[in-house]
C-alpha cells in the first residue's frame, strides 16, 4: 500500500505521513501534536478535517479506488471480521477508531479483551445498530461505522 497524507500542523508546518510506513511513528507524531489537522486530497477540494483534541491516536481521512473513510493507518480492513480475542494490526485500528469516536478502551495495545469489546459496543449503539447486533464483533457493518467521520 503506498501513498501518502499531508497533515497541517497547529505550527502551521506540515508534516508527510506516508501510508504502509510506520503507523507507529505517525501516533508518535500525533501525540507531539495533538492539535493536528488533517488534510483531506487536494483532488477533491475538499476542506481540512480536525483531529479530535482528545485522541490518543492519528486519525486521518483515506481515500482508495473502492473507499473512503477514517483510518489510523495500521489496516485498512473493511470486509474482514475481527473477534475477541484477536491481536496485531487489524485491533489497533479498532482501538484507535473507536478512540477516535470517543468511545475507546482504556488501552491501545492491539490486543481484543473486554475493554475493546466494551468499546466496539459503545459505537455500534452510537451507530445505532439493533440491540441484537450490538455484540463488540467488527465486521463490515461495524467498520463502516468506524470509518465514517464526525
């Protein structure tokens, strides 16, 4: 996956992040600035996107062939279920999304326990999914949640 998204600073810098890099670097990124400010592809013309203050991770708008929507940069699964009790990449970007909406775990460790399963809940509700499809499984329905803006 290559790519890249220009981030406006608070400074008024700008800073390169490129996509398939380290997403870790770029949280690292977002927790020295904290008041940065995304920009969506000049393509579109569309205007900048803020960051929530409040988020422990960056968080950026992604535009592909096929979609478009938020990402924290460490995966961008769509169709993929993610259950409890899984790791890596896929449940960071669960994390941080969820984070992102200001529903996360406590902590952003990749690992899928019952914090994040509490907090994948949180934001089927806010999505408002039927009480039966409120389980803190992601499958598609639930990344595309994830994924939009706010």
């Amino acid at each position: 996956m290559t790519g890249s998204t220009r981030l406006l600073l608070a400074t008024g810098a700008a800073l390169t992040v490129f996509l398939g890099g380290s997403a870790g670097a770029a949280s690292a990124a977002a927790s020295a600035h904290s008041s940065a400010t995304a920009a969506r592809p000049l393509a579109h013309g569309t205007a900048s996107t803020p960051l929530r203050p409040d988020s422990r991770c960056l968080v950026w708008w992604k535009e592909t062939t096929n979609y478009a929507g938020m990402t924290a940069g460490y995966s961008w699964a769509w169709n993929v279920t993610v259950y409890p009790g899984a790791s890596g990449d896929r449940v960071k970007e669960i994390q941080c999304l969820t984070d992102y909406h200001g529903q996360g775990p406590s902590a952003l460790d990749g690992v899928y326990g019952p914090d994040t399963v509490a907090a994948v809940k949180r934001v089927q509700a806010r999505c408002q999914f039927p009480p039966s499809q409120q389980d803190g499984i992601v499958g598609p329905q639930t990344w595309g949640c994830l994924r939009i803006e706010e």
